[in-house]
C-alpha cells in the first residue's frame, strides 16, 4: 500500500509538471483527491488493514494528500503569475507613441462678424433683443405698415406653414415686438437668421443673416441715425470709410433709405468690387413710420426713432474679401480654416 502511495504521489507530480491551464488543475484534484479520487480509493482501503500498520499508512497517506494539495495550489499560483505577465505584455502602452490630434474649433466668420458688429453698438449703449424665426405674418408684414398685397411683400417671399406663419422674411418683426412689450426709450440690436424664398447663387441664399437695429426716444432725428451708421461704418470697416445715404422706400419707415460705404477694396476710386461705384450698399434704414409706431402702442406725436436693418453676409463679405457667399454655408474647412 505505501508502494501504491509513492506511485500515487509521482504520477500527481508527473501530471501537474505538464499542466498548462488553470482548469486543469481542477481536473486533477478531483482525480486524485476528490470523492472518487484514486488517494480518497486508498484511504477507503485502510479497514483491511492490520491496527499496526493503519496509522503508519495513514501518515504516508495524510502526507501524500498534503503533498498533492500543496502542488495543486503553487502550481495555481505560478499560472496566475503568468498568465498576468502574459496580459500585461499583451496590453503594454507605447507612452512614445504619438497621440492623436484633437482639432480645437474655430469662430465660424458670419459668427465673429455678428460678435464684433454686436459689440460697437453694445459700446454705444444698445441691448441685444431676440425674436422667432418661425413668424407670424402679422408681425413680419401686417404690424409693420405692409398689408396683405402691398407689392413691397413680392421683393421678400417666404416660406409659408401656413398663411398666416411664416419664416421669418427679415428681422424687422422684432423691432414690433420689443415695441409692444418695452416702454421707450429703446435701444436695441437683433442680430438673426432670416429667409427668403430665393435662388442660391454667390449673392443670394434662401437663409442668411440680418442685424436689426431700433432706437425709439423722444426728439430722435435721421442725424441721429446718420451718426450712429458713420461711427458703425468707421468701427468695422477703417477710419477712412465715409457713407452715403440714398432715398428709398419701406412700408415701415419714413423717410427711407438705402446706406452705402465707401468701397473697402479701393476706397471709393472704383474697382471690380464694386463694380465701378466707388460705393456698396450695406444697409436699409430709416425713420421709424408713424402708423408703425400707433400699431405698437406708441405715441408718434411724442416719440420717433429710426431702424436699420443690416446684411451679415455682406458685411462680412467686405470685411474678409470673399466673393461668393456660398463658401460661408458649406464648411469646406480648408475656407474656414483661414478666420
Ligand atoms: N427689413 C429691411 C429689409 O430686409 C431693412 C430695413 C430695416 C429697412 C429697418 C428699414 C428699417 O430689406
């Protein structure tokens, strides 16, 4: 019996020296100590035995099964050694590795345009108002002195949801809505989206941006407006830009006028910026038309006030030297990548 321990124990020695998986050491254990293990067979074996003999066997056995466990469990302990070095080096990180680039977004330009125009007239004592790009018609023609067929509305189609909303065909709606729920004086911009049902081509998109612009006071004169346009022109596009005021027409104001800036490509020489002019048109303005003013409450015979409305696109067009306007909506980086 002490021979069939010995072999016991060396065949136990022979079998963990080649095992290579954890899970197999399971295998083993119940093979050789579990309930049907070949030590566990022996053991049941030792009633033959003489009383002399049992406990000498006994010990061999006790010693044999310790012997088993004690490999069994190194045995464990080395896998698992290895087996964390093996995913250690399978997960080594290269700190030399070059990391990649996280690209740092820019201003896009129509936005830095709208910011630094923003800022001159906050400089001048203006808030900023915000109006819905999704209109009411009242708001965007009927309040503002163009009603149903007035042939002013032909020049600014919309889109239409439904015949009384639309999108919004210029800023100017907000101009009646601060008006009917602020008290004069007020002194505000409203730099916006607004949309046209028109062909896109280098000078025209169905969306683009307008900054409006309303001061309404007591004893508010078109120099009053003249002065603010020159010190607004002279901020954004140089010292030496003078500006021009041609008669125009709006349903909402009286009298109108169309604003033109000394060219900022040739300082008014002429050139193929502006087309031979000397001059380009930048904005639409005027004093602010009494039956507009009656519609929002306000008494004409007390207050006046001018409004412009500006054209983002173009200003920025000026300010940076682009020729078409497409390039500001199609996030070519390689274009935007320049502001
Ligand atoms: N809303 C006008 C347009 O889009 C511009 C404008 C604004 C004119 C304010 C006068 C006063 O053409």
């Amino acid at each position: 019996m002490k021979q069939q321990l010995e072999e016991i124990m060396q065949r136990a020695k022979e079998k963990l020296s080649l095992v290579k998986e954890k899970s197999e050491l399971e295998e083993i254990r119940l093979a050789f100590l579990g309930k049907k293990g070949e030590l566990t067979a022996i053991l049941k074996g030792m009633g033959a035995l003489s009383a002399e003999e049992r406990p000498k066997i006994g010990q061999i056995a006790n010693q044999v099964r310790e012997y088993i466990e004690e490999a069994i469990e190194s045995k464990g302990i080395e896998l698992s050694a290895k087996e964390l070095e093996q995913k250690l080096k399978a997960e080594k990180v290269d700190v030399t590795m070059p990391s990649k680039k996280t690209m740092i977004g820019g201003r896009h330009p129509l936005s830095s345009v709208i910011e630094e125009i923003s800022r001159i007239f906050i400089g001048m004592g203006y808030e900023i108002a915000e109006g819905p790009e999704v209109e009411l018609d009242y708001y965007n023609f009927e309040a503002l002195n163009t009603p149903k067929n007035h042939p002013a509305r032909d020049a600014q189609d919309t889109f239409y949801f439904t015949e009384n909303i639309l999108l919004r065909s210029q800023t100017s709606p907000v101009q009646a809505r601060v008006m009917q729920s602020q008290k004069p004086p007020i002194k505000i911009i409203c730099p916006g989206k607004v949309y046209r049902a028109d062909e896109i081509d280098a000078t025209h998109s169905p969306v683009f941006h307008q900054i409006e612009g309303l001061v309404i006071d007591k004893g508010v004169t078109m120099g009053d407006l003249k002065g603010t346009l020159e010190l607004f022109a002279k901020n954004i596009f140089g010292e030496s830009t003078k500006i021009r005021l041609r008669p125009h027409h709006f349903p909402f104001t009286e009298p109108s006028c169309e604003v033109d800036v000394s060219c900022w490509s040739c300082g008014g020489e002429g050139c193929r910026t502006c087309k031979g002019e000397g001059w380009i048109e930048i904005l639409g303005a005027g004093m602010v038309h009494p039956n507009v003013l009656k519609e929002c409450g306000i008494d004409p015979e007390v207050y006046s006030g001018f409004a412009f409305g500006l054209g983002v696109e173009r200003t920025a067009m000026g300010r940076f030297g682009i020729k078409d306007l497409r390039l500001f909506y199609e996030n070519d980086l390689r274009f935007l990548k320049q502001f």
